[in-house]
C-alpha cells in the first residue's frame, strides 16, 4: 500500500509535508502517478532521516538532472531524473 498524507503526517509533522502544484514539477517529470503522488500526498521535508536531508526542498522545489545511469545506445530508452534539493549522505 502506498503512503498517504496522514500517514506521513503521524510520522512527522504536518508542516513537514509539501505538497507541490502540478504546475511546478520539471516537464520532465514525465511518470503521471510520481507527479500525482508529489501534489495530492506530498513529499516530507525533513532532515537527519535515512542520513538524508529534504529540507530545501520546500523552498527550491524539483529540478531535473543529467540521467546518471548506465548509457543508452536509444536515447528513447533514457529517462530523465529529478533532484530533490539538498539531497546529501552524510
């Protein structure tokens, strides 16, 4: 079952939880149930979880990034990620 804006609720606050307008994801954020998830649920911003730190990004918002994958011989079978702001392992 996937997560619901209550359950990410219980687990941190309210105000942690950032709910992002269709409008403001990258075009190329192209996967319609990751862009449904980010502006219906939300996504938690939140630091020192998983050694990861979300902070920013209630206030930088998505940006896309370089695919970082393995190369592809068909660009069609690229796919384009997106960088949550101060994503860093610590």
């Amino acid at each position: 079952m996937a997560p619901t804006t209550d359950w990410l609720t219980d687990i941190w606050d309210a105000a942690a939880i950032k709910r992002f307008p269709q409008g403001t994801l990258p075009s190329t954020l192209s996967d319609v149930g990751a862009r449904q998830f980010l502006s219906s649920v939300g996504f938690p911003c939140v630091t020192d979880f998983l050694e990861l730190d979300t902070t920013g990004l209630a206030s930088a918002g998505l940006h896309p990034v370089a695919d970082v994958a393995e190369p592809v011989d068909d660009p069609a079978e690229a796919h384009p990620h997106v960088l949550l702001p101060r994503l860093v392992a610590r």
